[in-house]
C-alpha cells in the first residue's frame, strides 16, 4: 500500500494541530509501524532514518559529557567508529567481552549477537549492571530475543536488515519502556530531525507481515549450511549462534572467495532475502580476524547456495 507522503496536515477549525501536523515530528505510515515493532518488542517503538540515527539519538538523548560508554567487543563496526567520534564531545568508550560482565560504566552496549563476530551478551550481568544497557537486535530481531524482557532498557535495530528484508529500505528504531525515555527520544528526534521516511516505514510494515516466516526459512538454511562449512577443508573456523542468517567464516583468501561466489552477491550489508558474502576486513582492519568472511544467509534453496560457496571455496 502507498503511504501517505505528506509533510504536513491542516490545524483544525480552531487553528489546533491534529495527531499529524509537520512529518518531520510524526506521519502516518511511521506511527503505523511503531505500533506494530512495538507490539513485538514489548515496549515503545520509534522509527529513524537509519541504524546509526536511531543509535545516535540514543547517545545524544542519555549521554552526557564525559559519559563512559562500555561496547561490546567486535560489536557493528560502525557503532564503535561513531562512538569514537563522540569522544571529541567527551564520551568515553571502552570496549569489553559482552560474554563476561561490564566493566563500570554509564552506558552498556551489547550487541545479541555481535556482527560479526556472533557472540551474545551475558544477561545475568547485566541487569545488575548500574548503567544504563542498549542492545542492538539488529540481528537477531525480535522473532528471537525481546531484549527488553531480558533486562535492556532500550532495544536498537537496523531495521534495514530482517526487519524490513529486502535490502532496499534505510531505517534505524529504538525501542524503550519508560515512557520518560520514549518521550525524551520523541522531542529529539524531532528537533534533530532524523525521522524516517513513509517509504521506508511502509517498507517496515511490509516486513513484519512476513518476518515471522522469513525467520524461519532463513535460520533454517543457515544452520545447515554452517554444518557443512564446518565440515569444509578450506574453512578454518566457523561462528553461527544458532538462529538467524548471519555466519562468519575465517578462510586463508577471503576475496578469492567473495569474488567467486554467484549467486550470493558480494556487497556488504545482511538481513535481505538476496544472500550476500563479504570480507569484512576490508572495513574494520585488524579489529577482526584477516580471514574472516561474513555471510548473510537470504531466502534460496539450501543446496543451490551451498553449491555456490563450494565452487567459490574450492577456487580458493
Ligand atoms: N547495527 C548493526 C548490528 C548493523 O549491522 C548495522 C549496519 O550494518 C547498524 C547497526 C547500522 O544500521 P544502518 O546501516 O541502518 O544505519
């Protein structure tokens, strides 16, 4: 269905504004599929223009100036670099074995699992944490983890992984329960402006009708073809947490595997029904293993995938 793409909407007779008055504060198709992700999550759902805009209005709104930040090791690469960069704000990051406990800090940030390199956070530890924890379930959606239930007070996602689905919409969400941080995340999107457009919320009610089933389909694949990698000469290591499509795999030449897959497309990014295969070296550097290769299992038959990745492994 279109979304109404309207920016603005007429005050009432009175000259009051309605429920939608400017989009840059709320529109329909968003406030549609914030209802929807909320549901799912348990809690309070806002849409962004993107993962790194929905993190950053996460940190803009919670932080302070010379707020520590402990992120968990090997989490997204582009949350560390944009943390990073906050340090000239005064943030301080630090960055720590999500599978142990947390050291001292204002914020925790864990990722469940971490991409790419798929370890989950250790729970117990953090809800007697003192700070203030987000997880990012970019990864795992919530068809396999609701955060918020296992102690996280906000819930991150690139939405424009599984929750959309089809690598061709950009949007971030936050999810929270304390209606003091909802609001405060909502007066900030709105003065930062990095609201997400109809198109990409449409795209997000799109999803979520078949999230459930594409979860589904795409776990169950991974799982078999993370069993025959391991099983592969070529393939040094292999790292699958179980669920979802997400598997990192370490081999002696990653580009000459990347480059010789077919049917997977080489192109970063994850969480589309096209499956894609990337060498994440090329992006973090030696933050993660040289040979690692991340593969992001989409919705094709098993076996026509697994016949790709044996002839680009056997090239290598
Ligand atoms: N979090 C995770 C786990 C990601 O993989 C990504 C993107 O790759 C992001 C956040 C950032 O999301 P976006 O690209 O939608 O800004």
């Amino acid at each position: 269905m279109e979304p109404d793409r309207a920016t603005i909407w007429p005050y009432d007779e009175r000259g009051e504004p309605g429920r939608f008055s400017y989009a840059r504060y709320a529109h329909p198709a968003g406030v549609a599929a914030e209802e929807r992700l909320g549901a799912l999550e348990g809690g309070d759902a806002l849409l962004y223009s993107s993962g790194m805009a929905a993190e950053t209005a996460v940190l803009l709104a919670f932080a302070r100036p010379g707020a520590s930040v402990a992120l968990a090791e090997g989490a997204y690469w582009g949350t560390a670099v944009m943390m990073r960069d906050l340090a000239r704000w005064g943030l301080e990051l630090v960055e720590y074995d999500q599978t142990k406990p947390a050291p001292a800090s204002d914020i925790v940030w864990v990722e469940a699992p971490a991409n790419p390199v798929l370890t989950l956070p250790d729970w117990e530890a953090l809800r007697a944490h003192p700070g203030l924890v987000v997880c990012d379930a970019t990864i795992s959606t919530p068809v396999y983890l609701r955060a918020l239930d296992e102690g996280a007070d906000v819930v991150v996602h690139s939405a424009t992984k599984y929750l959309c689905g089809h690598h061709d919409a950009l949007l971030g969400a936050t999810v929270t329960r304390d209606p003091a941080m909802t609001a405060r995340l909502l007066e900030l999107r709105g003065r930062i402006g990095s609201q997400a457009a109809p198109d990409a919320a449409a795209s997000l009610l799109r999803g979520i009708e078949t999230l459930d089933e594409r979860m589904a389909r795409i776990t169950s694949t991974a799982k078999e073809l993370a069993r025959r990698l391991a099983a592969h000469p070529s393939v040094r290591r292999v790292r699958y947490p179980g669920f979802a499509g997400v598997i990192s795999f370490d081999v002696v030449d990653p580009r000459a595997v990347e480059t010789r897959t077919r049917l997977i497309v080489n192109a970063t990014s994850l969480g589309g029904e096209t499956s894609t295969i990337e060498s994440r070296h090329r992006w973090e550097g030696d933050r993660i293993p040289v040979g690692l290769l991340r593969l992001s299992v989409g919705l094709g038959d098993v076996d026509e995938l697994w016949d790709d990745l044996e002839q680009a492994l056997a090239t290598a």
